[in-house]
C-alpha cells in the first residue's frame, strides 16, 4: 500500500489523521464515531490491518526516493522473473487521484526500471502495446483516432502455443528508456474516456533475450 500523510492544508482546516502506521500494520479509526460518542465500545471504533508493505509519503520526503523504495520491495522481484522467462504483473489499485498513474510511469518509475539491466552479453529485445479497457471493450492507444465512435473494438484470442492475446494490437519495438516514456506518453494523450474511474489502462512489455553474437 502506498500511504499519503494529512498535508498541511489539512492541517490548516484542523483535518485530524485517521491512519497509525506500525510496521506493517495500518490501523483505522473513525474519528467521527469517537468526536459524536457514537459508539461506546472503543473496539468498534478502530480496524488494524496487517499488509505485506507499506510506503508512506510524507510531507516533505523526496517521491523519487520513494519511487525507488517501490522499485525495490516490488519491482526488482518482477523483473527478474521477466529475466527468467515468467510472467509478470505490476497492478496498481485505488481511489482517482491517489498516485496510481504516477507510480507506474512517474520520473524513473516502475516501468522505467524494467529496462535496466547489467549483463552486456545478452541481447534484449521489447515491445510495447498501450491498450485501454472500458466497460469491457478493448481499444488500442496507438492508433489515433479523431472521433470516439472511429475507434476499433479489439478483441480477445487465444492461441494452442502462445495463450491469450489481443488481435491487431499495434506492437512498438523498444530501443531506449526514451522511447518506452515517449510511447507511453502518446498512449495516454489517445485516451478517450474522461472518467478514468470507469476504465483501465494496461501497458504490456514483451522480453525476449539471446546472447550477443560478439560473446
């Protein structure tokens, strides 16, 4: 969980923090009930969850430093499976306006640090499709279209070897950490649905590596 701390406007119009961080562990209490009196056991006014992790941003920190914190506990796990030829899935979840998109592709963000690596003697090759999903329609954020009803309606196929995939789902190669931000960038000003509360925007990397011919 990413945690945002009161800011000091809140603080300004006497706004009272709800949330007690320890550890791993996230306790809740309704302000509300205890200020009206309307619950009398104290027990019923509070909920302590216990997490995997928690990242908290505060007031003054630095949000690449928290960026990177992220990177670590997350996503250095997720690429090495990459690397190993699995799978993986970095899904981020929440309320409008919480950092979702910023996590993802913020300043030397999650998806940034997938493109990094220190072995030279492996040749990596990437794709990337931008697709968005909207009241269970998929539709391909690299390709513009100028009027909503212009969109193409993609859909869903399975294949014997490779499982599921989109049919026509335009795929970019990857050549530098530059063009992953400016693809990125271009998916997201394609985005037709104003009310993102209602739709998802998926980013899918396809990794494939060989050893260099010179090794």
């Amino acid at each position: 969980m990413k945690l945002f701390t009161i800011i000091f406007r809140e603080l300004e119009d006497a706004a009272e923090e709800c949330v007690t961080v320890r550890g791993n562990q996230l306790l809740l209490t309704d302000i509300k009930d205890i200020k009206c009196n309307l619950i009398a056991d104290n027990r019923k006014r509070r909920r302590l969850f216990t997490l995997d992790h928690i990242f908290v941003k505060r007031p003054n920190s630095n949000e690449n430093e928290l960026q990177l914190e992220i990177f670590d506990c997350l996503g250095q796990e997720a690429m090495k499976s990459v690397w190993e030829g699995y799978n993986s899935s970095l899904f981020a979840y929440g309320m409008t306006g919480t950092g979702k998109t910023y996590t993802i592709f913020g300043t030397k963000a999650l998806i940034e640090h997938m493109n990094e690596t220190e072995n030279t003697d492996v040749q990596i090759d990437q794709q990337i499709s931008i697709l968005e999903i909207y009241n269970e329609k998929i539709y391909d954020l690299l390709v513009e279209s100028k009027k909503v009803n212009e969109r193409r309606r993609l859909r869903i196929r399975e294949h014997p070897d490779d499982g599921l995939y989109v049919e026509g789902l335009t795929k970019i190669p990857l050549t530098s950490e530059a063009k992953i931000a400016d693809v990125i960038a271009q998916g997201i000003a394609n985005r037709w649905v104003t009310d993102t509360a209602r739709c998802n925007l998926v980013v899918l990397r396809c990794v494939s590596k060989r050893q260099s011919i010179a090794s």
